[in-house]
C-alpha cells in the first residue's frame, strides 16, 4: 500500500470542515492500484466515492480508478439486494420458529451509524439470540442450508457449502462472496483474550423494532447498539485489527448523537453497570477522534477520568501508527505495526503470570494454520491448489509474525520511557482527561524514540 495515499484518503473523510480532496491528484494510478487492498479491507472505498460525488470532485482520480470504484459499487449494489434477500428470509423463518432474537451490526445500523446501506460491503448476518433459544435458531440455519463452519462457547458460524476453493483475497463487493451467519450469545471474549470483566446485559425483551427497505425486524436499542459497538471494536484492537469504517461510522453516529443531552446522560448510566466499560468507550471512541476528528459529547471527559495513564499513553503515540496499517492477513512488509496494540492489551490483563504468558503467545504463536478446505469433488487439481494457497498463507503468515513480533519488542524501551514520562506532572497535565481531542491528530503525531 501507499502510506501516503491512506493517510490523504482518511483525510478526506473526516468530520467537521469540508475536506480539501486536491491532495488525491498527486497520487498515480500505480499509486491507487497498489492502495486497493487497504481500502478494501478498511471498508473505505465506496465511502471515499460517496464523499467525492458530494464534493462534486470525482475528477481528482485517475479515469481508470473512478472506473474500477464505480464498478465496486454497481457490483455492491447486486449483492447488497442478494444478502437483503437471504436476511429477509432467515428473518422469517427465526420468527415463524419462535426464535428470541435481535438483529446487531449490518442492516441494524443503518441510518444511525451509515447513512446508506450500500457504502458498506455486508459480510455477515448476525443474530444475538438468547440461550434457550439457541438449538431451534441452529436448526433453522440447518434447514435453509448452512452448516456450522466455528464456533465458540459464546458464538456459532454458518455458511453454506461451497465447490469454491477459498482464497485469500476474496472480492468484498461481488455476489459469488457468500456471506456468513452468525449467532451470537455473548460477546466478551474473555477466555481468548484474558480480560476478564462482566458482560453488559443486552435484554432481548427490551429490543425495538426497525424498519429497513420494507423489512421490519428487532434491534437492541439504541444505547446497548453503540454499548455493542463499542465492545466489538475494543475486541478487535485486542485481536490487533479495526477496519477503519467501523470508526467512521461510530463518528458518524456520535455527529448525529452529539447535542442529544438525554441520550448521553442515559448512555453514561449504561456504562457504569459494568467496570471498565467507560474506559473502553473512552479508547474507541478516542480512535475515532484521533483518525476521523469525530466530535465528541462533553460528557466523554468523564469516561476519559477512569481511562488509565498507559491507555493514554498509547492513544497519543502508537494508535495511528497501528491503525492506518494494513490488515495483519495482508501484510508481509518486515516490521509491521501489527502488534502494537500488544501494549494496551497488557493493561488489561491484571494477573502477572497470565500476562506473560498472553505476550508469548501473541509474539511466538505457535499454532497450526488453518488447513485451506477442498471441493467435494476432490480433483488433483483441487488439491494442488488448494495445496499452493496452505504454503502461501504459511509463508505470509512466518513473514508476519516474525516482523511484527520484532517491531513490537524494538518498541518495548520506548513503550517505558513514555509510561514513565506520563507519571511526571508536566506530561500529564499535557495528555489531561480529553480523550486526544486536543492532540495531534493522524501523521504529525509525535513520537518519542528509545
């Protein structure tokens, strides 16, 4: 990927003043072709499309890229009405099952996080359900042809069988992309990533119901919807990897949101129901802040109050370095950024032995890959290929793990010397309780070097 180029991109979609997009023309068509799998996995292409239509500056790219990101959305469209079509009918066969349930992230969202369901590329349905009605969930899915490909103890994916051998780059806008259902029961996942805090209760019988291109279906309301939003990117920082939409689109919501006092003072509330939830709204949407310049309503300094000096510490110095990024799976340069997040995942974690052994395992994981799945029809050709894309994959991932795990303890020294500057008075009275809103934002963010 440019560096560049994604940094000019995320300038272009923040909030607050009309953005300058003349920046864009400097960039080639090299320059964009070799960005499309950032902006892909970032979820920012028809968003970046979208904003330069509004802009009235479509002209500001190359003839070819305008012509591949219209083809993006034409093809999006497609299978958005494909995935609307499967949703509707799972949706009825869950109610027609008596199946308690509430539908979260993807057409949940919009208007209040994405003001049109065609600037996202659907990847999964996903259901929260509760626990008694778990088995008729599953054998519903069962029944209209999905079988389970994962689970945990807290979720269960489905998908239907395919002849398709998966590879590792499959397109996010076309219709042949199956999409994926999930059921969800919790949604901390303590067990994987050893922070252990309560689960926020989301109730099933205090669900809303929302209306979408004539769908009518249940929703969490709209404090557990951000609550639920909030988790899932925290979740996602942990496991080393946001997509940058998720951001945007929380900025969007806390635009609309900002000056409805009643709703915050309601939010706060919700917050407080569980330890370390503040803080967790505190980093999300500080990212948000510190990518998109989302606004931010004057009761987050409160959240800001519980967030410990370490998190702030990596918000102001390694959250942009991190997250512009690419996706780990698409990553093979030698000292990615990957693991940064590393750092603030150890705050976290308060016992010192299960500490240690969460950093092992992040920097040496020593784990089989994920055997690449074959055809039923079981060819010599299948298996060569499927064959080709294992070592690939293999190899990337070696290449990965080896760089990141490299950046992150060349990065140790540094990480100290910041926490122990924090502790001084000039330096915390610098990075006070306003979630980076008066920092820096983006490139010119300042680092202090071992």
């Amino acid at each position: 990927m440019n560096r560049d180029l994604a940094e000019a991109v995320v300038g272009c979609l923040r909030f607050g003043e009309v953005p300058d997009v003349s920046g864009l023309r400097l960039f080639k068509a090299r320059d964009w072709q070799r960005t499309f799998r950032w902006l892909d996995t970032s979820g920012l292409t028809l968003y970046l499309l979208r904003r330069l239509h509004d802009l009235g500056a479509t002209e500001v790219l190359p003839p070819a890229i305008l012509t591949r990101f219209a083809g993006n959305a034409a093809e999006n469209r497609g299978r958005l009405d494909y995935i609307a079509n499967e949703f509707a009918s799972i949706n009825q066969r869950l109610q027609r099952a008596g199946v308690n349930f509430a539908v979260i992230k993807g057409f949940s969202l919009v208007p209040e996080f994405c003001p049109d369901a065609v600037l996202r590329a659907a990847s999964d349905l996903d259901y929260l359900v509760d626990k008694a009605s778990l088995p008729v969930a599953q054998r519903v899915l069962e029944e209209a042809g999905y079988c389970v490909q994962r689970f945990s103890d807290i979720d269960f994916t489905y998908g239907r069988p395919s002849s398709k051998i998966p590879t590792l780059s499959d397109d996010p806008y076309s219709r042949e992309t199956k999409p994926l259902v999930e059921l969800h029961l919790a949604f901390c996942k303590g067990n994987e990533n050893r922070v252990l805090v309560n689960e926020p209760e989301f109730w099933l019988d205090q669900t809303v119901n929302h209306n979408w291109q004539g769908l009518r279906f249940p929703v969490l309301n709209e404090q557990d919807a951000l609550v639920l939003q909030i988790l899932h990117v925290f979740q996602h920082t942990l496991e080393c990897w946001v997509k940058l939409c998720w951001l945007l689109e929380i900025g969007y919501f806390l635009k609309r949101r900002l000056s409805d006092t009643p709703f915050w003072d309601r939010f706060d509330v919700r917050l407080r129901e569980v330890p370390c939830l503040a803080e967790f709204a505190a980093i999300v949407m500080g990212l948000a802040s510190r990518v998109f310049v989302a606004p931010m309503p004057p009761i987050a300094a409160k959240w800001m109050e519980c967030l410990r000096p370490p998190a702030r510490v990596w918000l102001a110095h390694y959250a942009w370095t991190w997250i512009i990024g690419r996706h780990p799976y698409d990553n093979v340069s030698l000292f990615s950024a990957a693991k940064l997040p590393l750092f603030l995942h150890r705050e976290f974690v308060t016992d010192p032995g299960v500490r240690k052994k969460l950093t092992q395992q992040h920097l040496f994981p020593w784990k089989r890959p994920t055997r690449i799945a074959v055809p039923a029809d079981k060819t010599a050709a299948s298996f060569l290929t499927a064959g080709r894309l294992q070592w690939q994959f293999v190899l990337q991932r070696l290449i990965f793990h080896v760089g990141s795990s490299s950046r992150y303890l060349l990065e140790t020294p540094g990480w100290r010397k910041l926490n122990k500057l924090s502790a001084q008075p000039p330096y915390a009275q610098t990075h006070s309780s306003n979630l980076g809103m008066e920092e820096k934002i983006g490139p010119t963010e300042t680092r202090t070097r071992p």
